[in-house]
C-alpha cells in the first residue's frame, strides 16, 4: 500500500516489475489518498498488506501495535550501514525506534520553496520578501491540516527555538508559540483564503497552471514531478527554504515517506529483501528516480542525470534537507497533529487570541502522552 501520487505509486510499480524479473516475486501495489495516507490506521494496512509505505512519525503507534515487523534482520548489518551513512538528512534515523529500525527511507522530502522563475527574477531568501510578494498576490501558502502545523514547526525551528519531540511538558515556550502565530496569521492574511483547505499538489497545481500569477511557495514540501519537463504546463523550480531567524535554512519540518514491513505478513522474508533492495542506492538513483520518484538516498540526490532531468532539484534543496527538524513520533503523536492542526487553522480563520491558541495546542501535546502513560 502506498499514496496515491505519480511520486508515490509509479516508482513502486516500476521497481516492482523489474524486481519480478530478477526474482520471480511478484508485488502488486494499491494506493490512497494522500490525506488518508496521512491519518489511515496502520496497523488496519498492516492487516490487509505485506508492504506498507509508512510516514516517520508513525513509528511511536506502530511500535506499540507491534504491526510492524523490525527490518534490523541478523546478517544484514553491512547493508544497513550503508543505508544509514547515505541517508539525506536525518531520513533514516527518523525510523529508528526504541533501538530498532521499522522502515527504510525510499522518498526524502521536507518543506523547501517552490517558485517560477519566470515570473521572478529570484526566489526568495528571508521571509520579509516573502511578504513583500505576499502583498503582490503572488504566493500560496498550503495550510490544511496538517500542513499549518508543519509551517508551524519550521518557523519555530528556523527562528531558532525548536518546539519539543519528547517528554510531556509543553510543546513551546508560549513567547514563541505567540511569535509563530502571528507570523502564520500575517501571511495567511495576504495569501488566498482558500490556502487553509489547501494542501501541497493543490497549491502546486494553481502554480503550474498556464496563465498562473503565483511566483512562490515559501514552504511547502517538494514534490519532483513538477519540477520535470512536461508534467504540467508550466514548469515548476525548487530551492532552499527562505530564512526567518537569520541562520539560513534549518529546522524545517521532515517529510518523506519509507518502506516497512508487516508483522502479520506470511512472506515478510520476501518483503524484507525487496525493502532492502528498493532503498538501495543503485536502484534510487536507476529505476526509482527514472519512474518519478523522489528518492531518500544521496547517492540519487548527487547523481548528475537526475539532476539535470528535474532542474538540479535534489542540489538545489539539500541544505534544507540536511537541516531538516525530526518531528515528535511517540505514541499519541498522530491524534495530536490532527487536533493541533485543526485548533491552529481555527485559530488562523478566525483571528483569535495567539496565546489561546498556543495553550490549547500546548495541552493536547501534552495530553497526547496519556495513552503511553495509561500503558
């Protein structure tokens, strides 16, 4: 099971017609949504699927649904090793969980800056020109949830005061929360109000039309189709996130996507031997990248033709990713990036007290830890 992108399924159907040549196994792919990829149960797709492409920050919830089968087999020590040392960013730690490793990164993403060159003579580098196009109606800003939360964490990571990933205190120091806040409602205030049902391919979708005025998306996360020739009438560009504390471009909320195995699968050795071989770097940078991937190995990200194939892309956003923030992954985690994200876009909608907001979202971070307490 995967999500229902050319990003997300094409490269899976690919890798796996060509793994059915060299093994004989056979791997059939579904997809869903991409919102119902973000919030489906996984212990549900654990139950239905051998293979389940899974978001890093459901680690806590699969470890404790013992869903999930650990890919950290004996005997493969090298091969892990060599993933690990190759991962763009924190990719494959972000699935290492209570000293195991769940999943292995196949797509490495994180929120970067979308903009149309020719529109603008340069993408902007710190967020006061950011406004300033703002005011022009010339940028999108994708704020459903959860992507307003995600916005969220990388101003506070970016301004240099991270919100929290563990323990059961607050999530940020209420000054900052505050901050962040009221940057959100400025620029939401400038964008279209249809941002806040908006999410990533919604807003890349209005910049990629013909007759677009939009010039940029401060942060959101990249997908690479649009910056290939051909995908869409107007070609888009990708470059490192605009800074907002000065410190250039860090703290920016980790996406990507990995590939994990079931618990309950009846050939979880196969499936297991196909995760490592699709996270491998020849194929990342081969087959993978070649159906429309986007891959979560450098060895992919620093290859010269699949750079020059989606206008130097992966060189053009890796310092993003490689300052990129690990977002919190215990268990509890997904019910309150939901809740959170919801309490901010009413927040941001309805133009409410920032300190209200910050301290009911700094209660259901900490209630989020209650199920692993009452365990």
């Amino acid at each position: 099971m995967t999500w229902n992108h050319p990003r997300g399924y094409d490269p899976m159907v690919a890798c796996s017609r060509l793994w059915q040549e060299k093994t004989g196994v056979s791997i059939e792919w579904e997809k869903r949504s991409l919102q119902d990829f973000e919030s489906f149960p996984v212990e549900e797709l654990a139950r239905a699927y051998d293979l389940i492409v899974i978001d890093h920050p459901h680690v806590g919830q699969i470890t404790g649904e013992k869903c999930l089968a650990p890919l950290d087999v004996p005997g493969r020590e090298k091969e892990r090793e060599a993933l690990a040392k190759a991962s763009v960013g924190r990719s494959f730690p972000s699935y290492t969980w209570q000293g195991r490793q769940w999943a292995f990164p196949i797509d490495a993403a994180t929120q970067v800056q979308a903009w149309r060159p020719d529109l603008i003579e340069a993408a902007p580098t710190i967020w006061t020109e950011v406004l300033e196009l703002a005011e022009q109606g010339r940028v999108l800003l994708p704020l459903r949830p959860p992507h307003s939360l995600m916005c969220f964490f990388t101003l506070a990571a970016d301004l240099g005061r991270p919100c929290a990933v563990e323990g059961s205190g607050d999530l940020i120091d209420a000054e900052t929360g505050e901050t962040v806040v009221e940057m959100l409602r400025e620029i939401a205030a400038l964008v279209d109000p249809e941002c806040l049902t908006m999410d990533p391919i919604a807003v890349f979708e209005k910049m990629a039309e013909p007759i677009s005025r939009i010039a940029c998306a401060p942060l959101i996360y990249g997908y690479v189709p649009y910056a290939t020739g051909g995908f869409r009438p107007n070609r888009l560009f990708f470059c490192d996130m605009p800074s907002v504390g000065g410190n250039g471009p860090i703290g920016s909320a980790l996406g990507g996507t990995g590939i994990a195995v079931s618990a309950f699968s009846a050939a979880s050795k196969e499936a297991t031997d196909f995760a490592y071989w699709i996270a491998s770097g020849d194929v990342q940078r081969g087959p993978y990248a070649a159906a429309g991937g986007q891959p979560g190995h450098a060895a992919a990200w620093e290859d010269e033709a699949v750079n020059a194939a989606t206008g130097d892309f992966y060189r053009a956003t890796r310092a993003t990713l490689e300052g990129a923030w690990v977002r919190p992954r215990h268990d509890g985690y997904m019910a309150f990036q939901q809740a959170a994200s919801d309490r901010l876009n009413d927040g941001l909608a309805g133009r409410q007290d920032a300190r209200r907001v910050v301290a009911d979202i700094n209660r259901l971070f900490r209630e989020s830890f209650a199920p692993a307490a009452a365990g």
